[in-house]
C-alpha cells in the first residue's frame, strides 16, 4: 500500500524487481539525463492524485514545498496540481486533464515533475508528452515492486516506500516481551492476500518463537470478534482489510479501527495511517520524512547531480495513548521512535504559564510584603505623630491657660466675692431679734450658685491643664463645643472690651473627632481674634463664633473679628511654625490649629472681611447620621 492502493513485494514480483534493478545498475539510465536551467529559476510542478482534502499526500506534499523553499531561499516555481482521481477514475477525466494540462503548461513547462502515489506517476509517464516533454519525473509513495508493475521509463525514479512487516513486530517483541501468541490480520482482496502471502515469508523465523496464528478469509465482525478473545499475551499486526470475506470494501484503517476498539491484546500495524485509528503503532515512512526525501531528489536534480531512487526512511511511530492502554513502557521503544498524542506533562504544558504565575505571584509578593512593611511604618508614624500632637496641643492648652489666667482669675474673684458678702449679710441678719429666715434661705441659695460658678471655672481650668495618654476619639455636636469655648473665653472678652457673638446652626453637627483638640482650635483662633482687635476702639471690637452646613457633607465653622485684618502675602504663611508678629508671641498657635484639624481629615484657611478683620475657617467631615 502506497498513499492509497501500492503493491507490495510478492515472490514473483521481488524476482521482476531484482532483474529490473540490477539492468538499472548495469547501464545507469536511472541517472542519465543531467539539467540546465538558464535565466530563471527552475519549475516544479507537484501532481497529487486525489483532492486537496486527503491528508496523506497533501501532508507529504507540503513537506517537499516546505524543504524546496527553504534550501532554495524561495528561488523556485513551484505548481500544484490535483488530479481527482479517486472522485473521477474514467478514461475520459483522465484524457481530460492532460489535454488541460498541456495547454496549461504549454508556455511554462515543468523542470520536474513530482508525482506523489501510484496513479499520478502512471497519469504523467502515459501524458508526458506536451506536459513535461523535458522535464524529470521524481515519484514518491509507492514501494519498488509497485514502481515495477508500473514498468516506469528509466530516467523516472523516486523515493520508495518499502513496508517491512518483520520491523514493525520487532517493536512488537520489544514492547511485550513476555507475549506467547502471535496473530496476523490481513483481508480477502488481491492485495490483501499477497500482502499475507509477504509476511509469511518475512515473518517465518520470527513466528517461531510463537504460536502464530493468520487471522484471515473472515468477514469484519468475526475479525471483531476474534481479535476481542484474544489472549492479552498476544501480538497483534494488522496488514491491510481492502475487502473482507463476505466482499464488503474497506477503506484499511476504519477496519482496523473497529476490531481494535474491542481487541483483547495490543495491535501493530505498518502503516502512519493507522495511528490515531487504535493501533499502537509501527515501522512506517511518514509524509512528512517521505516529502523531505522527494525534494532532496528534487534539488540534486536541479543541481545537474547524478540520481537514482532511493528508500524513503522507516520510523518507529507509536500512539502514546495506546502505551498507555496496555501498560506498554515507553523504555522499552527503539531509539528515536516518535510517540504521538504524547500528553505534555503539567510542567511541560503549562510552562511559561507556571513560570509567568510564579512571577506575578512573587511580584505580587514582594509589592503586599513593601505595603504591609510600609502600612506597618505608616501606622508607627500615625501613632507617634498622635503623641506629639497630643504633647504639643497639651502645651498649647497650658500656655492658654497661662494667657488665660488673668481673666481666670477675675472670674473665680466674682463669686467667691460674692459669697463673702452673702455669708456676711447672712449673719448680720442672723444677729437681729427676729431673722428673715427666707431671706437666709435665699442667700444660700445664691452661695450655693456662686460655688457652682466657682467650680465651673476651675474645672475648665482643670480640662485645659489636663494631660492625657491618648487620643479620645468621639462624635459630639460642634454648636456645643463651641458654646463651652465662648465660656472659657467669656472672661477674657470682658476683661479686653469685646463683644462675644455666637451664631450657631440650629441644628446639630456632629462632628467626629478629639472634643479636646477641636476646642482648643476654637480658642487659638478667638485668642489671635481677640489679639487683633487690641488697636481697634474698645466698643468696635467683635468676635463673631458661627458655624454652617459645607459643600459635601461638612461642617464649617468660622471665627471672623472687627481687627486689623490680615496682609494677603501672608494668608498661609501664618499657619507656618513660628510666623507671629507680636513682640511676645510663639508663632504656634495655627499651625497646631493646622495640624489638630487636618488629622481629623478637615482643613483651615485664613481670608479677610470686606468689611475689614480676618475671618478664619475650618471645615470638618460631619460624622455619619449627621
Ligand atoms: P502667635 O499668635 O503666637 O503669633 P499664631 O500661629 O497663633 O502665633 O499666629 C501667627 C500670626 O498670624 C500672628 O502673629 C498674627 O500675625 C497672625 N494672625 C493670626 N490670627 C490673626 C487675626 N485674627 N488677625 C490678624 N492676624 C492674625
């Protein structure tokens, strides 16, 4: 069997072979015509028999286009044609396209001409003339007792298939060493019978070390059935199934691919068409290895070199999926065979893709490892910076308490004075023959007020003095805080001649952060208000304190004074450490403002009135259900 229906070697014919051969030795015909090609590249025109869909000649043509275009570099024509012949076997078909051919040609004949398989060889002998008057004819895909039969021309040679039965149950013997039984498959057409004629012989000193047994003149399903009782120690090679017993036709390998669906013991067969169809495999010529084997040919030819046909090369083929099947061990292959359907091991299919993971995973890796490193940093930092600002907003309470003291003071003075003139007038009443008891009662109701007032101020003296360990974070309303601010300051205003206003919301603002620190933002911008205003006449010095819904769910609170007003170079240069422009003055007050409302995520600016004063804003988030 060459690509579809060769001959293989009977007795007769190997004796016709020989004779053949050796006159072609003798007289060298086979190499005789040499080429010369002048002012163009050469012409090669490649005749398949079939159509373009069977795979086994457009498979070794495309290796012969493949090689020819690599070793020329491009440098050659070459042409395809498909001659149908297994669709239009008539005489007429045939007739037919040499005529086209040779009018097709006519201007542009072929150097050579490659004929894959049997009938295309025998098609360009017959129409040489007009087609390929001085071109080579190269064949390729049949064996050498075929090309005999075809009583070729002797300048016609080619690459020969030689299909060695005895190779492929040597691979058989090497898989299954242990196997007792050996069976030969082969079917009832001509051909099938010769080629059971051929393994006989080939296989008689092999099949001694059996118990051999030529499955034959069987219809398909008692192939079928015999192959699926076979003992699994059997070696099994399968020749070719044209026609079974009952003279149904097959096309070889479906044949076989119905008895080895169910066959009992693995099957061989010497075919590369019979992988993939269940057998395990073979000493075969593939397509490809024959194609590269035609266009060495080629090229010697158009290279003037002397040719004559040579054999295509054997490979052991095997289906890895079949090893797998029977538990055959890929170890126990010859060197060099080729295993198909190979299952790539996980590494080997998904290589790059394990190796781009592990990259990104890595990658990925060593970015988590630097946040968290750099998380962990900024968290230290967070904490530390909270300590500090807890120090320095506690200085900043101090030294507010310290400027504060004066008013502080005067405001404790109020009702502890008032109490000794009530504790005084009380005992003089009480020294009379007939007391006002209720007016007593009402003095001590009042010394009883002024000690409430009296230990108000202390104790707002005490929260400002007050050191603490931590951050205290909570929601609380910013009308309240600062109202209580104003009171701290109530004093201090009425010592320095100003009118104190609130303008508060009427609503709730809540507001999360430090009540603490926002307070103590509230007095650093009142006591800068009030510092001034200390040049402005004593009854247009005002501090307005309001608050106010902002843009995007924020609160905005402003302290705006009557005073001078602040130069516009300096509206952010005064929030910079120590920028203060009085002579006794730190230059701390708004950058610790600054500081306190940006680590509660809001922010603080200066501005001017139009109508003269500084107004200073802050705005802060207002906490969640506000
Ligand atoms: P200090 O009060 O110790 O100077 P601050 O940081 O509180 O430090 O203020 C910095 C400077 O900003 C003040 O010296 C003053 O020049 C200016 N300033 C602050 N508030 C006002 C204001 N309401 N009107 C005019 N200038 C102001």
């Amino acid at each position: 069997m060459g690509f579809h229906n060769g001959k293989v070697r009977s007795r007769q014919v190997r004796w016709c072979a020989a004779i053949c051969w050796f006159f072609i030795a003798i007289f060298g015909t086979a190499a005789s015509s040499s080429m010369e090609i002048v002012g163009r590249v050469p012409r090669v025109l490649i005749l398949y028999p079939y159509d373009e869909r069977i795979a086994a000649t457009t498979e070794a043509g495309e290796a012969v286009r493949t090689r020819l275009l690599d070793v020329t570099g491009g440098k050659i024509d070459l042409f395809s044609e498909f001659l149908d012949l297994s669709r239009f076997p008539e005489r007429e078909h045939l007739q037919r396209m040499a005529r086209y051919l040779s009018a097709k040609y006519a201007d542009r004949q072929p150097d050579v001409v490659i004929a894959l398989g049997e009938e295309s060889a025998r098609f360009i002998v017959r129409n040489r003339g007009g087609l390929a008057d001085h071109a080579r004819i190269i064949f390729g895909g049949f064996s050498r007792a075929t090309a005999n039969d075809l009583k070729l021309p002797s300048d016609v040679i080619g690459a020969v298939s030689e299909f060695d039965i005895l190779k492929t149950a040597e691979l058989a013997r090497r898989l299954q060493p242990e196997a007792r039984h050996l069976y030969i498959i082969g079917g009832s057409a001509d051909f099938d019978r010769a080629w059971l004629a051929t393994a006989r012989t080939d296989l008689a000193a092999f099949s001694k070390d059996y118990e051999t047994t030529y499955l034959e003149d069987l219809t398909i399903d008692e192939f079928t059935r015999r192959a699926a009782e076979l003992p699994r120690d059997s070696i099994v090679l399968a020749l070719t199934i044209f026609k079974d017993s009952s003279g149904r036709n097959f096309i070889p390998r479906e044949a076989i691919r119905q008895i080895a669906q169910t066959a009992g013991a693995p099957i061989y067969g010497p075919y590369p068409t019979y992988i993939n169809y269940g057998v395990v495999g073979g000493n075969v010529v593939t397509f490809s290895s024959l194609g590269t084997t035609i266009a060495d040919l080629v090229l010697d030819v158009i290279a003037g070199k002397e040719v004559s046909s040579v054999d295509s090369p054997q490979t052991y083929v095997v289906d890895a999926r079949q090893l797998r099947r029977w538990g055959l061990s890929a170890a126990d292959l010859p060197p060099g065979t080729v295993q198909m359907f190979k299952e790539k091991t996980f590494w080997e299919q998904y290589r790059y893709v394990i190796v781009a993971a592990l990259a990104v995973i890595t990658a990925q890796g060593v970015v988590i490892a630097g946040l968290l490193v750099e998380r962990r940093r900024r968290r230290k930092a967070q904490v530390e910076s909270h300590h500090r600002l807890l120090e320095v907003v506690h200085l900043n309470q101090s030294a507010t308490a310290g400027a504060l003291s004066a008013s502080i003071a005067h405001e404790l003075n109020q009702p502890l004075g008032a109490i000794r003139s009530n504790a005084e007038a009380a005992a003089v009443i009480l020294r009379s023959k007939t007391p006002d008891l209720k007016l007593i009662e009402q003095i001590l109701v009042d010394i009883q007020d002024d000690d409430q007032r009296a230990h108000d101020v202390i104790s707002q003296m005490r929260s400002l003095l007050k050191k603490r360990g931590d951050i205290d974070c909570q929601t609380f309303d910013l009308n309240d805080v600062a109202a209580n601010a104003i009171k701290i300051l109530h004093g201090e205003a009425l010592r320095r001649g100003v009118a104190v206003r609130a303008n508060p919301l009427p609503r709730k603002l809540p507001v999360r952060a430090d009540k603490v620190h926002v307070q103590q933002v509230i007095l650093n911008l009142a006591t800068n208000a009030m510092d001034a205003m200390l040049d402005v006449a004593a009854c247009d010095r005002r501090l307005i304190v309001e608050t106010a819904l902002a843009r995007g769910s924020k609160v905005e609170l402003s302290i705006s004074d009557t005073g001078r007003g602040i130069p516009d170079s300096q509206l952010t240069s005064v929030f910079e450490p120590f920028f203060t422009t009085k002579p006794t003055g730190t230059g701390l007050g708004l950058s610790i403002a600054r500081a306190i409302v940006e680590t509660y995520g809001g922010k603080i600016w200066a501005g001017n009135r139009p109508e003269g004063g500084a107004v200073f804003r802050v705005v802060l988030p207002l906490a969640r259900g506000g």
